[in-house]
C-alpha cells in the first residue's frame, strides 16, 4: 500500500478504516507478512500521517517503510553507480534484503478466491441471461394471449349477427 505524504493525513479520511478492512479481508492470514505500507515524502518521522491505530488487527504486524525524495534518491544512486560496480551490488543488497525476510506464501487461497468470484460472476450473468429470456416469453405470450382474445370476440360477434344479415355481407363481398 503506497501513500504520499504530502496529501491530507490518513487518519482524517474518512473512508481509510473501511479501505484496510476491506484489503486485509482480501487476502489470506497466510501472506499477511508479505503485506507493508510505504509511505512517500517523509522527511522524518515527526512528518509522519498515519494514524496508526486505523490498522485493523491482521495489519498491525505490517512493516511501515517510509521514503523522504525519490528524486535526491535517484541522484545518490547515480553517484553510487559512477563510483563502481561494488559499490552499485551493496546498495541493491541493502534493499533486497528486506525482501529476503518476507516469507514466501502459497497463492493457492488467493487462486481459490479468484476461481470462486469468477464463478460466482459467471452464475449471475447466466442468471440476468435467463431472466431477459424469459422476459421476452412472457411478453410474447402476452401478446398472443390478446391476439387470442381478439379473435375470440370477433368468433363471439359474428355468432351473435342475425344469419340473413351475413347473408347480406356475404353478397356484398
């Protein structure tokens, strides 16, 4: 989760605590070490925003990295790149080291959970399918009903005319 600094604090949003809960309800309690909030221009940690205790309970462990200027950064890593490739390997370690402490998580819950949304997305398009098809039946049939009963009158009307009277339409035609 990636955070800039400079924007209005997280713990006066008001939708921050539904945003973590509903994150960490996404995934598995089995990655959530693999879980870390980055903070972005953060001079020192009297800057800081977040509201720490807006972390729902499964997130409490997360690791909080913060990152004051990404640009004053990029120019230490070029002088460190000019200096040699030694040097270039100790700083790429340095970072990647902290990677090597988050544990590796089977994905196969994050997998489970994405067949079952799939599925379930499935079964509800089948079912709004259905329902415009039966729709357009029971209009149909509706409007055959009213074409029935329209030539039910008539059949009703014409046993009603006198017979010497369609006598005289029979001549006329």
């Amino acid at each position: 989760m990636l955070s800039r600094s400079t924007s209005k604090p997280l713990m006066l949003s008001s939708f921050s605590p539904m945003v973590l809960t509903t994150i960490s309800g996404m995934f598995p309690n089995s990655i959530v070490n693999n879980i870390a909030f980055i903070f972005t221009m953060v001079p020192d940690p009297t800057m800081f925003n977040f509201d720490q205790a807006s972390r729902p309970v499964e997130l409490k462990k997360a690791k909080i990295w913060s990152i004051n200027n990404l640009f004053a950064q990029w120019i230490e890593y070029q002088k460190r790149l000019a200096q040699g490739p030694l040097t270039v390997d100790e700083y790429i370690l340095e970072g990647m080291n902290e990677i090597d402490k988050c544990k590796i998580q089977p994905t196969n819950s994050i997998y489970n959970l994405y067949v079952m949304s799939t599925d379930i997305e499935a079964a509800t398009s089948n079912v709004i399918a259905r329902m415009d098809q039966t729709e357009s039946t029971h209009n149909e049939l509706k409007k055959h009903q009213t074409d029935k009963t329209t030539q039910e009158q008539a059949c009703i009307y014409l046993l009603l005319i006198p017979k010497t009277t369609l006598k005289c339409y029979c001549l006329v035609y």
